[in-house]
C-alpha cells in the first residue's frame, strides 16, 4: 500500500473516530448510558485503538 493511500485512510479514521466521540459525548449529554452501552463504547475504543496500533506497525 502506498504512502498517499495510507495517509488518506489515516485522515479517514481520525476523522470517524472523531465524530464518533462527538456523537457519543451529544448522547452522553442526553441520558445517561446503560451498562450494556458503556460496555459496548468501551470495547469499541479497544478495537479501535488495536486496528490503529495495528496500522502503525505495519508501516514500519
């Protein structure tokens, strides 16, 4: 995969992830989350973060 390409699905998952954070922080304000939500964003964000950790290691 070439640099550009990865640069652009870089921007394309901080930019998901951003709005994602939006979304939530807006509905967080709404009402309050389930234990079953809050499980659920807590292990998105785990995954998350294991795809981007992934992402970084293989452009070494």
């Amino acid at each position: 995969m070439n640099n550009s390409h990865q640069d652009e699905q870089d921007e394309l998952q901080k930019y998901l992830e951003e709005k994602a954070k939006r979304a939530q922080e807006k509905e967080q304000e709404a009402e309050p989350l389930s234990a079953y939500e809050a499980c659920v964003l807590k292990e998105s964000a785990k995954i998350h973060e294991l795809v981007a950790e992934a992402q970084r290691e293989n452009k070494k």
